[in-house]
C-alpha cells in the first residue's frame, strides 16, 4: 500500500485516484464510502468531516482489498457481502445473484395486486437469494411460500436470508425442467419467477462485473432455445396453478411476444408490463 498515512483525507483520496482508472468520480466516491462504512464503520458525514480521523491497519487493508476487487470488476455488492431489495437486507455470494431494481418493480407489482387477500399460497421457481420470496412474505404475512431452485448453495443463501429477515418460507431442491421432480407438490394461487433468459449472444453487451463473477447458470440460455424456462413454467402452471390463480415473470423485454405466446398457448390470457426504462420486462398469466 501506497497511501502516505491512515488519515480518513488520505485514504479517500489515494483510493479515488486508484479507482479512476475504472470508475467515474460519482461511482468512486459511492463506493469508497460504502468500504468505509463497512470496513471502518464510518458515516458519511464523518468520512466527509472528519479527515483528520486515523483508521487503524487493520481496518486500513480490508478498503485496501475491496478497491483491488473493484478494479478487478468485483461487484461492491459480493465485497460486501450484502445487497438491499424492496428495503431489506439481503446476504449475496457469487453463489447467487444480485437483485436487480427492475426484480424490485415485479415485487411490487404482487404485492400491490394481492395485499389485501387472505390465506393465500405461492411458489417462487428459481428462488436464488431468495429476494423475492421473502420480499413477498414480508409485506403479504399471510401468504404461505414455497420457494425452488437447483442449486444447493442458493438455497443455502436463501435460508439464511429468511433467517435474517425473519420470516418463513418453505425451500426446496427442484429442477423445474425435470417434471419428475415435482411429483410431491402442491397447488398454488400465484406462481413467481425470474428464471434464465439472457440469451448467450447478448453476453457481449454486458460488463465484466457480470460476466466475471455472478453466476452464468442463473442469468444465461442457449439461443437456441432461449424460453425453455418459460415453457417449463407454463406447464407447471397447467398443473398447479389453482382456479383463478396467476403466474408472474420477469422477462427478456427482445423476446416479450414469443414469451406471451408460450403462455397463450397453454390457455392463459396475458398482460404485458413495461419497467421504469419503458422496456418489456414483466409478464402476468391468468
């Protein structure tokens, strides 16, 4: 390390220059504060006041290492272990993904048009982090949450962070393209997912900080099949969603037709809905 002494001053600005080589000064200065915070438990004010304050070696050398990460692209979430939705807390690891703002708008969207109803159950396919179906447990106590995903360590996340925010939702092991696997299920009124769908040939237009570090298996499909999910879910729902029920997706906003059309054939009427970037993004069927 570099930095000529352990002063707050010092330290913020030998790291914003190290960080320009990468960042804008905005994105510099948001995420030297929040290694501060975690890394020295700082505020903002004190970090912006107080530039005299020392921080000691240890403290010194974990902002040392979460800005190396940030210029290998490591996202500021998977330093800190941590990431916000919908105002919760959420742990994230490279095991799981990091909740996107436009996840947070098909949360709200639920919890809007289904607050007000009693005794009502839901399954969330592809649960990762399990943001969403806690998120909904949350704000609807009344619901009762099942929540699938393939993999292991996701699920792991996920019970911790039911833990964390203190609700209870049911996870289970399940592979939504084995429909042997669901033999012990049950029947639902609102079905939930945000599964793969970034096709293999828009990996080019994505960051390093993705393509390095969350998980492929979670965020990608082939282009040759590129709504296998969809269908997947679309059969699932043909089976047990319960009379009156719906199904809730996130969505490619390139592929929201073909996407439409999968769930039209299955029998269900569909509604479109745009993101705060006016892009397709959101499917319900009913």
């Amino acid at each position: 390390m570099e930095v000529i002494s352990n002063k707050i001053g010092d330290i913020r600005s030998f790291y914003k220059r190290k960080l320009f080589k990468d960042y804008d000064e905005r994105e510099a200065d948001i995420f030297l504060y929040m290694l501060l915070d975690e890394f020295c438990g700082l505020t903002k004010a004190e970090i912006f006041l107080d530039k005299e304050r020392l921080v000691n070696e240890s403290q010194l050398l974990k902002v040392h290492f979460g800005v190396k990460d940030l210029l290998n692209h490591k996202p500021i979430q998977y330093i800190l272990g941590k990431a916000e939705f919908y105002g919760l807390p959420f742990i994230v690891n490279p095991d799981v993904l990091i909740p996107r703002p436009e996840t947070e708008e098909l949360v709200d969207w639920i919890i809007k048009e289904n607050l007000d109803r009693k005794e009502i159950s839901i399954m969330e396919i592809g649960t990762g982090s399990g943001c969403i179906a806690i998120t909904l447990k949350k704000n609807i106590p009344d619901l009762a949450v099942d929540a699938v995903d393939l993999s292991i360590s996701a699920l792991a996340v996920a019970k911790k962070n039911a833990v964390e925010n203190n609700v209870e939702v049911n996870f289970k092991q399940l592979d939504i393209l084995d429909s042997k696997s669901r033999t012990s299920l049950k029947n639902y009124d609102i079905i939930v997912s945000n599964p793969p769908y970034v096709r293999n040939s828009e990996k080019k237009a994505m960051k390093k900080n993705v393509l390095d570090y969350e998980p492929a298996t979670a965020l990608f499909v082939d282009d040759s099949d590129p709504l296998l999910f969809y269908k997947a879910i679309a059969n699932f729902a043909k089976l047990y969603l319960r009379n009156k029920g719906c199904v809730y997706c996130e969505i490619n906003q390139y592929l929201a037709k073909e996407t439409a059309q999968i769930f039209t054939d299955a029998g269900f009427k569909i509604i479109i809905k745009t993101d705060l970037n006016g892009n397709d993004r959101m499917l319900k069927a009913f």
